[in-house]
C-alpha cells in the first residue's frame, strides 16, 4: 500500500516534483516577470539628500562623513561627491552603488577625490 496522502496534501503540489509551491516563490517569479522600472531623474542636489539619507541611517555611518555637491570654477553645479576619512570609502561605494539603475544623474558620482 502507497503512502497517505496528509490533508493539506491536494492542491498546491508540482505534479512533476511533488512539492508545494511557496508564497515566497510565487513572490519572486511575479517580480521578475515585471518589466524593470525606468530611472527617476534627480538634479544633483537631489540626489546628494538621498545619498545622505541613506548614509545618516546606515549603522557604518561616522561623524564627519557626507555626501555634497561640487560647484564647478564658474559657480554651476559640477557633480556629487563626499566627504570624510578615507575608511569611510567601501561604505560610500556601497550606497552609490545601491542606488544604480533606481535614479539618473546629469553628472557621473566621484569616489575619488
């Protein structure tokens, strides 16, 4: 005689594989079928308040640390770069780099200053 079938057993089983479809899953699937969302344009500015933001919540945060925006000679805005030790640098390319493909920039972000 086969094994019994548990009552939650019936519906929601892969036929082929005799496993129950996860929620977290069927999650995954439905994001990754959506279409990637385009880029939210920001001026420098805007950007550079996100950045902050980011960084003033991230637990690797140090006093001193920021990220602002570089006026070029003639008084315009050049591009978003930061300030603070040199130790912060790994903790600023990581939140930089979070924010790729999520907003669009006029100017590339400077990590070496």
């Amino acid at each position: 005689m086969g094994k019994r079938a548990a009552p939650g057993d019936g519906p929601g089983r892969n036929p082929t594989t005799g496993r129950r479809a996860s929620a977290a899953g069927d999650h995954w699937k439905r994001l990754l079928r959506r279409p990637p969302r385009a880029p939210e344009r920001l001026d420098a500015t805007a950007f550079v308040a996100e950045l902050n933001r980011r960084l003033f919540a991230d637990p690797s945060w140090r006093e001193g640390t920021r990220f602002v925006v570089a006026a070029d000679p003639d008084g315009g805005v050049a591009e978003s770069t930061w300030e603070g030790p040199e130790s912060m640098k790994p903790v600023i390319a990581r939140i930089v780099k979070g924010t790729l493909g999520e907003f669009a920039i006029e100017r590339p972000f400077l990590f070496d200053r």
